[in-house]
C-alpha cells in the first residue's frame, strides 16, 4: 500500500511512531528532496535558496498525500502545520488570507517527483470572495483585474474542486464574448466580468447543489483535499502508466502566494525554455502572454507571442529574465523549463523543472553539455534514452515528393506522422481501437485528451505554442506535433477543419503533419528511412562536414556507449541478409538463429513427410534432401558473421505447425469418401495428424522433444552445422558456431543430445581435417531448467535464456491469447504497469533469470550467459540483465543500437540520474 498501516493509524489517532514534518517552508527544502517535496516544491526551494525571485509559500509534503490516499482523511497534524506556516506567510506578506480590505490570495498547485503536465489540478487566486473582490480592487488600483481573478477562481474551483463540468463555465464565457462582441476575454471590462461571476456562481449552485463558499480557509482546505485526490484520477494514472512512473509516490501540494500577471499591459505570463525542447538549439525559446495568468499560456486558449518578443515590450524584466535562465541551466546542469510571472514590471519566477524534449533534442544537448564541460560522458548517456533512439530511426516524410500543403503551425514534437483526422479524443481511441491510424485534431487539448492524444499518431491544434499541453504532453510521450496552425480553421462539433482556400477535411480524411517543420498536408506523403537508420546502415559519414547535426550528436553518444558497456549486444537472425544488416548495426554475432524459420516455404514438405514417416527409409530420405539446404544455410550466415559467434537453435517449432490441418484434412477425407474415390491415402494421413495432434501445442512435442522422438532430425541439423563451419574454414574464414538445444527442463534431455551432437562433430572434423571448436548449450525456457541450472551447467557450455517462453511458462498463459483478451484490462486495473511481453517480470521471471545465472556459474564458473527473448531489446530489461551479470543480450537487427545505448547506461547508471 502507499504508506505503512500501522503508521497511516498513528497519524490519525495522534499517536506518535516518530515525529513526522508535513508541512516546509520554501525557504527549508532543495532540488534532492523531490520524493518529499515533489518536483515543484523541491525546485521552488532551490530557487529560493539561489536568491531568485520566488514568491513566498510553503509546501504539503507526499507523505502527508499517502497517509489520505492510504485513510481516505488528512492527517491529524496537517491542520495546525498548514495554520501555522500560513500565518508566518501572512505576516511576511502584511497581509490576510481573504480579508477584506486587503486580501492574502493564494495559488494551490500539484507537483509530483516526475513532471505530469497538466495531469493533476492547480487552483489560483485562493482567498477571493465577495467581501473581498473589491478590497483587491482597491489594493490593485484596477477593478477589471479583481473581477477577472474571481471568475477564475470560480471557474477553476467549480470544475476542479466541486466537479462541474468545465464546459459550462467556457459556455458562459462565450456567452459574454457574443453579447459584447469580443474576440478574447481581455475585450471584456469590469461590469461584463461581474455579471460573469453572478452567472459562474449561479452555475455552481445548480451544478453542485451548493453555493460556491466564501471562507476563504475553507477554499483552501477543499483545494488542498482535491490535489491530492487528483493523484488518482483517470487520466493522471493513465499517464503515470504510458510513462511508467509508480502509482504509490503521491503529490505533495504547493500553496504559494499570488502574483499577478492579468493586472494590465504591464503584466503578463510566460514558460521560457533554456534551450529549445524541440531542436535542442541554443537561444531563446518560449511564449509570452500579456495580461494573463499562467494557466492561459499552458492551455493554449489565446495565442502566445515569442519570448524574444519580452524585449520589446519590457526589456528590464527580459533582461532579468535571460540572466536568471542562465544560473539555472548552469546550476542544474540541464534544459530548463521555466514559468514566470511579471506583476506590474515585476518579475517572478513560478516554477523550474528540467523540462521535457524530443528525442533529437535530447541527443544534440548530452553532447552540447559536455562540449561546456557541465556533465562527463558519462552523465551525458544518462540524459538519452532507447526509447528516444528508436524514435530517431522512425522514417521521415520526403521533402522531393509531390504533397499539398494545407497549413503550417508550430513545429512541438517532430516526426512524420500520417492518418485520419479525427476531432475528439473519444473518436480517436474507438477509431484506433480497429486499426485505424489517426491524427487528433482540435483547437487545444486538455488533460482530458490523454487518452486520445496515446492513441493517435500525431496532434495537430489550431491554437497554443510550444509551451502549450498539446506541446509538453506531446513530447514527453515522443508524439509528433504540430500546434498553433492558426489557418486552419477547426471545427470540433462539426467534426471538420477548414484549410485556407476554403477546402475541408472531414473526419475521416487522410492528413499528413510533420513535427520538424510545422507543415500540414493532405493526404498521405511518402516517407525515406531516418538519416539515423541510414548511419547505422554506414551510409551516412558522421565525420563529412556535411553530415547531419544530429547524426553526429548520435554517433557521440553512441561511441561513449560502446566505451563503457559491459553487455555484448548480439542479433536474432535467421538469414544472411538480416545478419549482413546486424553486424552493420553493430551486432557481436547472433544469439539465436531460429532454425525452423529455414523449413518453410518449398521445405515445408519435407519437414512434414519427415515427421509423418512411417519407417526408417522414409525419415532417411527426408533427411538426405533436407541436409544440403541446411547446411547452405550456414554456410551464408558464417559468412555474413565471419569472425562472430553464432548460436544455432535446433529446430523449435510447435509440431502443428508442420503439419496438415486437422480440420481441413478431416473435409478432404470426407469429401473423398462421399465422392467414391480411393481414400486408403487421405485415411493414412488422417489416422497420423491424429496421433499427433495435441490439444496445446506450445507445451507439447517440440523443443528437444521432438529432436529425441524423430531419429536423425537434431543429428542432420548438427551435422550441417559442422560441415558448413568446416567449408567456411577451408575458404579461409573463421567460423564460430554454437549450437542451442531448446526447451530443456532436464539435464539428462541435454546430455543424450550432447552426446549425439558430439559425435557427429568428430566424424564431420576427421573427414574434412578442419578443426572444428563447436560449443553447445541450452535455452533456459521453462522455470524447472532455472531451478535446476546448476544440474544443467554440468552439460552446457552456455545458457541463452529465452525470456518469450519463460514468461509464458512462469505466468501460464499463451502471448497469441491473452494480449488480445485481458491484456487491456490488467493493465487498465493497474495489475500490470507494463505488459510482461514488453518489459521483464523481474520480481518472478527475472528472479528466475537471476537463479539459473547464479546456480548455472555455481557449478561451471566460466559458463556464458546471454538472453535472446525480446526482452534483449527492451531498455529497461537490458538494464536488469546487467545487474544480474549476463555476458550478452540478443534481439532484432533494428533494435541492436537501442540495445548498445542502454547496456552503456546500465554501466554508467548512478542513483542521481533520473531524467523522466
């Protein structure tokens, strides 16, 4: 559970296990207390120590958010510590929260360890009532302002506090646009907004069932509860599960005093950005929004102007504004993301985080930083990622191709992406749900957009920047995104947007947006591989002096990565083409060739009539034919792997797959029958599909079962295995084969092959003269070959673990069935953060890794240890294969660099790196 219950009980019966602070002052954390004091609060403190310009407040830790997520009740002390630290703010401020003649106000915001833009709920100008509107009115100098915030407030509170629908509040809003004839809020002067609050407060009387509350205490006490209840709402444990954050860290809450940036011309708010989130390019980046609370910038409701646009309207607070940028991307050592306020000329700063960026952002910034000599290189791999790899070898749309461009906005979140335009996030999941690749299209998005916004492959918006939801959410998932297409004229409830021209895109029709360039197009537009893909493939020199600016920063950090791992990255491949493009990949030799993968096709038939043999002949002659298509078979793979070990599974299918359909065998046969033709050939194949037949096949004969039920079949594989290493040999390379009996659960399976394979290679060695040095090991599959490795090691030189079938077997369902039956579900509930497919299970399967390792090097010190499942390809498993000592992973040719990457992290890893 999220806290311990004994202590959770404490809290509430006043009991004390040991005495527990909830409640600090900015001016009493730092950047490493985020598990205490959430990101927010932790970075607030740390600008506040660095003597910034940080508004006073204080901060409600995440163990006070566990012990009311664990009890469903605050604990008893928060009361008193929240009063407590409120009066000290008051009397550091002169003012009271909420009174009437000079009001206290209030920001109420969330801030978890990781950042979740906009997932969780933020309420501003705290304190405002109807006895105290016009005190600030008065205090401010300016009653457009006073009526302004307390619509906010009303707005803000209603929906995210008392659950009204926030639609009726915008409704209302446009309402008063119309009857004014204003384009922008701003167009709306003091009596507009007054009648605005009558009617927000008469639509939180009916929608609520209660009137909004004017003790501003309560205001605060309701806010603080609705933070923390924000932590589990759908869409926050949505995102924590697309970005794998944990579910038990809770929020802390921030309460910080107000500063205003709607006070007039003079005033506004802005997100700044060190570098560009985007690009990763030095210079200035960022939106700023005149006359404006924070929330009007993130939300994207009114369009931003360029932060380089800040000079020119107030150079002091511009300037002000770089310096302090400066300090903090010297002081973290990383891009920053940034809010900021400036009340009446006055600068202040709201927030720091290090702030999300693309992929091609992250790698161009590790290697800038070391360039300035901030970070080493090995804190730079800590600053990229796998999954941010693999999105750089996406392919990119082709600039020569012929493509009607619709419109352009804001180039957020690069890529090429293509689909239907779709104009709600509900449309998006349901059209996705069939297989429908989509683009969300909308005018802004919102947290309630989440789950759309993951189910889509890019994001168009009409409105907002850089800084906008659309835009972080965007690139923290690695969603293209385009934002601020302002030409485009989107229309939600018709479900169509309008291009310039006057031309339409109807839901449905197909739109192509690219996130490096802002561009929008109709229809569909070719793609070319990533000049990423095209540097692993060693068509693109990174050292020419036209090489591409991020194909260089990849190489960097590629070559840092390949200096410090200890893992060996191998490839699964079963050809010479996909083991030519491995070892350009940079593989190390292949860790699993699938063998059975060669039977198919022209050769499936002679596996079947080999299976089906009736006596020894008939076995014999499958065998002889089958013999030199295998052993050309390797004579190709040794080729392309000159040098490079190469592991050869013996064949390992499911005997169903080999064999006719039942079924439709069965028809045949009848058919044939009723027909009055010769059925004594139809009834034999029948009679042996039958005897074979088996209700599982997946734990039936296959594996080394079928290698010791059909005589010959293990020995004709070795034998072209050994005779093709031999051919290689005389023709002046350097074979190195190693042969993998699959599915072992019991040492004695494994020594009677042995035994035979051993054999063979002696007769192959004494009639060819070459020396042939073939090791032969064992997938570990199933969890008695784990438990009983130490027993196993006495005949295998080598273990590959096959985590696909490990997994299966551990957890006892079938990959093919239930990903597509409960799957969704499980992880919907929460039972699975990721899927067991994807990631290691490592509190079962990888503990069942980590005891084969263990007692496997127990009995045979110098035993290899590799992985080849698809685990060997998944950043985070890469990781535990590290930690556990493995000597090798294995996966795809595609995912060997991201392989390569993330064993180089896994060896540069510290506790102090953490860059979600």
């Amino acid at each position: 559970m999220l806290v311990n219950k004994d202590r959770s009980e404490a809290h509430q019966s006043g009991a004390s296990v040991e005495k527990v602070k909830f409640v600090y002052d900015f001016t009493e954390g730092n950047k490493d207390l985020k598990d205490l004091l959430g990101g927010k609060g932790a970075n607030l403190a740390e600008m506040t120590n660095l003597g910034l310009p940080v508004p006073p407040g204080f901060t409600i830790t995440t163990e006070a958010c566990k012990v009311y997520l664990e009890s469903g009740r605050e604990p008893v002390a928060l009361r008193d510590e929240v009063s407590a630290h409120l009066d000290t703010l008051e009397r550091r401020m002169g003012k009271k929260l909420g009174q009437a003649d000079n009001p206290l106000l209030v920001s109420v915001r969330s801030g978890a360890k990781f950042s979740m833009p906009g997932m969780m709920d933020t309420v501003l100008n705290i304190g405002l009532s109807d006895a105290s509107v016009e005190g600030l009115a008065q205090q401010a100098g300016n009653e457009r302002f006073a009526w302004d915030s307390y619509r906010r407030l009303i707005q803000m509170f209603g929906k995210t506090v008392l659950g009204v629908e926030g639609d009726l509040f915008e409704e209302a809003l446009d309402e008063a646009k119309e009857a004014k004839g204003a384009t922008v809020d701003t167009d709306l002067d003091a009596d507009d907004l007054r009648q605005l609050v009558a009617r927000f407060k008469e639509i939180v009387r009916t929608e609520a069932g209660r009137d909004f509350p004017q003790d501003p205490r309560e205001q605060m006490d309701l806010a603080i509860k609705a933070v923390f209840d924000s932590w589990n709402t759908d869409r926050a444990k949505l995102y924590r599960r697309q970005e794998r954050i944990p579910g038990d860290l809770g929020t802390a809450v921030n309460v910080c005093s107000m500063v205003f940036g709607n006070l007039g011309d003079d005033s506004g708010t802005g997100v700044a950005f060190t570098r560009d989130p985007a690009s990763g390019h030095q210079g200035v980046y960022g939106d700023y929004l005149q006359n404006a609370q924070g929330e009007d910038v993130v939300a994207g409701i009114r369009n931003t102007v360029a932060l380089c646009e800040l000079e020119s309207i107030d150079k002091t607070s511009y300037d002000q504004l770089m310096e302090i940028m400066e300090t903090l991307e010297n002081h973290y050592k990383d891009l920053c993301d940034i809010e900021f306020t400036i009340e009446r000329g006055k600068l202040w700063m709201l927030q720091t985080r290090v702030g999300k960026r693309t992929a091609g952002a992250a790698f161009r910034i590790a290697t800038q930083l070391v360039d300035q000599g901030l970070i080493d290189e090995a804190e730079a791999l800590q600053r990229v990622t796998g999954a941010q790899l693999a999105q750089l070898m996406f392919p990119r749309f082709d600039t020569d191709a012929k493509a009607e461009q619709a419109g352009k906005g804001i180039a957020a979140s690069p890529g090429a992406a293509v689909g239907r335009a779709v104009f709600s996030s509900k449309a998006a999941v349901e059209w996705a749900a069939r297989g429908e690749k989509v683009i969300l299209v909308r005018r802004e998005t919102n947290p309630d957009d989440l789950d759309g916004m993951i189910a889509a492959e890019g994001i168009l918006t009409s409105r907002g920047g850089k800084t906008s939801h659309a835009a972080v959410v965007a690139r923290g998932m690695g969603k293209t995104c385009v934002c601020g297409a302002e030409e485009l004229e989107v229309d939600v409830k018709a479900r169509r947007m309008t291009v310039p021209g006057g031309g339409v895109v109807a839901e449905g029709d197909v739109i192509s947006i690219d996130g490096s360039t802002g561009k929008v197009y109709l229809g569909e537009v070719p793609v070319v591989p990533s000049p990423v893909v095209e540097y692993f493939e060693g068509k693109a020199d990174p050292a020419a002096e036209d090489a591409d600016e991020l194909v260089k920063a990849v190489h960097r950090v590629m070559t840092f990565a390949d200096g410090e791992r200890r893992l060996k990255v191998r490839a699964n491949a079963d050809n010479a083409e996909d083991a030519a493009r491995a070892r350009r990949f940079g593989a190390q030799g292949i860790g699993l060739c699938r063998t059975e993968h060669m039977f198919l096709g022209d050769r499936r038939e002679l596996v079947e009539r080999l299976i089906l043999a009736e006596n020894k002949q008939e076995q014999e002659e499958a065998l002889e034919q089958l013999l030199p298509l295998q052993k050309g078979d390797f004579v190709e793979l040794f080729e392309a792997m000159d040098g490079l070990p190469v592991t050869v599974r013996l064949i390992d299918p499911p005997l169903h797959e080999f064999l006719p359909d039942l079924t439709e065998l069965s028809v045949k046969a009848a058919v044939a029958e009723a027909r009055g033709e010769d059925v004594s050939e139809s009834q034999r194949l029948l009679h042996c599909v039958q005897r074979l037949h088996e209700q599982n096949p997946m734990l039936g004969l296959r594996g080394v079962r079928l290698g010791l039920v059909i005589p010959g079949l293990f020995i004709m594989q070795v034998r072209a295995i050994a005779e093709a290493a031999a051919e290689r040999r005389a023709a002046g390379g350097d074979p190195h084969a190693e042969i993998m009996i699959p599915l072992v659960g019991t040492v004695q399976e494994l020594e009677i092959v042995r035994e035979e394979a051993e054999q063979v290679i002696r007769e192959v060695q004494q009639a060819s003269g070459a020396e042939l040095d073939i090791a032969i090991g064992t997938m570990i599959e199933l969890p008695r070959a784990a438990v009983t490795a130490g027993q196993i090691a006495e005949a295998a030189e080598f273990f590959s673990f096959g985590t696909n079938d490990l997994t299966q077997t551990t957890w006892g369902f079938s990959r093919d069935d239930v990903e597509a039956s409960f799957f969704s579900q499980y992880l919907e509930k929460g039972i699975f953060g990721v899927s067991p497919f994807e990631t290691i299970d490592r509190d079962g399967v990888g503990e069942l890794v980590r005891m084969g390792a263990e007692r496997g090097r127990a009995t045979r010190p110098g035993i290899k240890l590799g992985v080849c499942g698809e685990h060997g390809g998944d950043p985070d498993s890469v990781h535990f294969f590290h930690e556990v000592g493995l000597d090798y992973v294995s996966c795809s040719p595609f995912r060997i660099p991201v392989a390569r990457l993330e064993a180089g992290r896994a060896a540069t890893e510290s506790e102090g790196s953490d860059f979600r």
